[in-house]
C-alpha cells in the first residue's frame, strides 16, 4: 500500500512537466502564427508555395542543423530567393520556429 502510494505521488508530480511540454506556450503560438502571417502576406507570392510547404522541404533535424550552423538565412535564400529581398532578420526566428514545428516529420500541419 505505501508504494503505491509513493508511485502515485511521482506520477501527479510528474504530471505538470508532461502537460508543458506537450502544448506550445503561448509566446511560442504567437510567433508561429506571426511567421505564418508574414509568410501568407510577404513571402508567399514571391516564393511560389505555402508555408506549410516550405517547412516541409527538410526536417526537423535539417532545420535544427541550418539554425545552429548559422546558413538558415542562406537556406531561405535557396529556398525562396525573391523572397529574400524583402525578408527581415526579425523574421527569421519565427520563421526557423515555423520551420521545425511543421517540419517533413513532424506530423504537424498548420490551419492555413
């Protein structure tokens, strides 16, 4: 009875870390959905596909590996090379974090 006890107690305990790391947080949602509006506004006639295409060219790993090396910007200039002459730095964090969320294998798809 004691241990059952002591594995009910580290399960609701544990509980609170699972639940974050499931959902977005909310300054993470914000900027997804500002890359997707940036995309859909500035970005997306120029480069001649969505978003959510785009994120899926590579994934997540390909992304990540873009961001850490520091040739994600050079990337998007590939990817979308009229788009980059209207493309900010401000941008490219939203758009690296639209980028790895909706990725080739990361079975999620943006509402567009």
């Amino acid at each position: 009875m004691k241990q059952l006890l002591i594995i009910t107690l580290i399960c609701l305990s544990l509980m609170p870390l699972q639940a974050e790391e499931s959902y977005p947080s909310q300054q993470k949602i914000k900027k997804l959905q500002y890359a997707q509006k940036v995309f859909r506004k500035k970005l997306q006639r120029r480069c001649g596909y969505t978003a959510a295409h785009w994120a899926q060219q590579h994934t997540k790993v390909e992304w990540k590996i873009f961001q850490t090396s520091g040739t994600f910007k050079d990337e998007f200039a590939h990817m979308c090379p009229k788009g980059m002459k209207v493309a900010k730095d401000k941008w490219m964090e939203p758009l690296y974090l639209f980028a790895t969320e909706y990725a080739k294998d990361s079975g999620n798809r943006p509402r567009c």
